[in-house]
C-alpha cells in the first residue's frame, strides 16, 4: 500500500472515531425571577407568542436557534417567523429581541426579571437560573 493512501485511510478512521461534541442547550431566566423549571410544552408557548408570562429573547439567525426551534418549538425558522410577523400585524405581540450571541442573550435575561432565552450550557454562569435543559 503506498504511503499516501495510507495517511489517507488514517485521517478518515481518526475522523469517525473522533468524539462528536453536540451543543446542549438550555433555557435560561433571571435569578431574580421565581420559575425553577419549565417543561419545553411550557417554553414553546413563550416563544410562539402564545403566553406573555415571560418575555423571549431569541438568538440571531444560528445553528443553536434552529436546534431550539426543532426540539422545542417542533417547527423551523421560516414557520416560527411566520407565526411572529402574523402576531405583530395583527397587534396582539412584538416580535422578541434578537442577539447576536449567547453572550448577548445571556445579559439580557439576567438584566430583565421576566425575560427568557436559550443558551448553550457552555455558558451558564451564577447571572442566569437553568429552568430546562433541551433532551
């Protein structure tokens, strides 16, 4: 077997064998405010306009964004935007703040006792209270 084949072979077994570090994703409020844990039913109703309890904030346009609209919402981006411009035309919600990062997003909650948004756990710190953590 040349060398070069080999190397090759070498890198693509390396390759599957590496670990896959998947983002987990967690729902995130204020310390101040009084929720200790929501199911994801729960949290979908914030964030598709269905309940005014808590206040989204949502990421900008991110992978982590359309994972959370996935396994929590049940929809994609495009039928989630959908649902936020039908609400803000007919007057009955604003669509939510959008951040560019989980930095962003994570001082914002922290700042605003009845705000929500999602994270990677990654992230968390004593600021935010985890109220759930995505399956």
């Amino acid at each position: 077997m040349n060398t070069k084949l080999a190397l090759s072979l070498l890198a693509a077994s390396l390759a599957l064998a590496a670990p896959v570090f998947a983002t987990e994703i967690v729902v995130i409020v204020s310390p101040k405010n009084p929720a200790t844990r929501m199911f994801s039913e729960q949290a979908s109703q914030f964030f598709l306009g269905k309940s005014s309890l808590f206040t989204p904030i949502e990421r900008n346009d991110s992978p982590l964004r359309n994972e959370f609209y996935q396994k929590v919402l049940g929809k994609d981006a495009t039928q989630v935007k959908a649902v936020w411009s039908k609400l803000v035309f007919t007057g009955k919600g604003s669509a939510p703040k959008e951040y560019n990062s989980d930095a962003e997003v994570k001082k914002a909650v922290a700042a605003d006792p009845v705000a929500i948004g999602y994270i990677d756990k990654a992230h968390v710190d004593d600021t935010v209270k985890v109220i759930l953590t995505v399956p």
